[in-house]
C-alpha cells in the first residue's frame, strides 16, 4: 500500500481535531496528553479501604481485649508475645494498606 503526503496530512488533520485541548504550559504538549491514560473509577478501591478500616477497627478490638486478659494473668509466655507480635503486625499492615493510596492520592493532587 502507498502512502502519500496528501494522505498522511489529512490523517494528521483528522487526529489533530478530534484531541482534548489542553491547559497551557510549555511542558506539556498534545502528544503527552495523547499518552495520557484514561481516568478509571476507584470505587474497587474505596471499598478496600473501607474493609480495611473496618479490619483495624476489629483488630483493635481484639487487641485490646486479648491485652487485658493477658495482664491478668500472673505470668508472660511465648505465647502471649507471638499473640502480641500478630496483632500489632496485622493492624500496622491493615493501616499502611489504608494510608498508602490516600498518601499517593494526595501526591497526585498535589
């Protein structure tokens, strides 16, 4: 197949008036708002957030109680520490997973 100037600038003409404008800045041109990806809607991701706030929430629960008991007894086991190490990494992890997409929401605002 042959292409010809008059073919390639018609294409040129015909992609050129169908692209979103663009604010301006002298950095930013219409070929990086070309390769610019589509905005997706985040409701997946509001939803793992809310479970995992939910999971804190629960996990604190559970943390507190598991501590009194714990402090009620006359004596501190292995146990009671690997109890203590779970908790605290599974609320430290359910937190991060929360604060991570609001800290790079955030950024990308910014």
């Amino acid at each position: 197949m042959k292409n010809t100037n008059k073919t390639d600038r018609q294409l040129s003409e015909l992609l050129k008036s169908n692209l979103p404008d663009a604010p301006y800045n002298p950095w930013f041109t219409r070929t990086v708002l070309n390769r610019l990806p589509e905005k997706k809607k985040r409701t997946a991701a509001n939803i793992e957030i809310w479970v995992c706030v939910i999971g804190a929430i629960i996990t604190t629960v559970f943390g507190v109680r598991y501590a009194i008991e714990s402090y009620s007894s006359d004596y501190i086991t292995v146990q009671t520490l690997v109890g203590y190490g779970i908790y605290l990494t599974l609320f430290g992890a359910l937190v991060a997973n929360i604060a991570m997409p609001l800290v790079k929401r955030g950024i990308s605002r910014g």
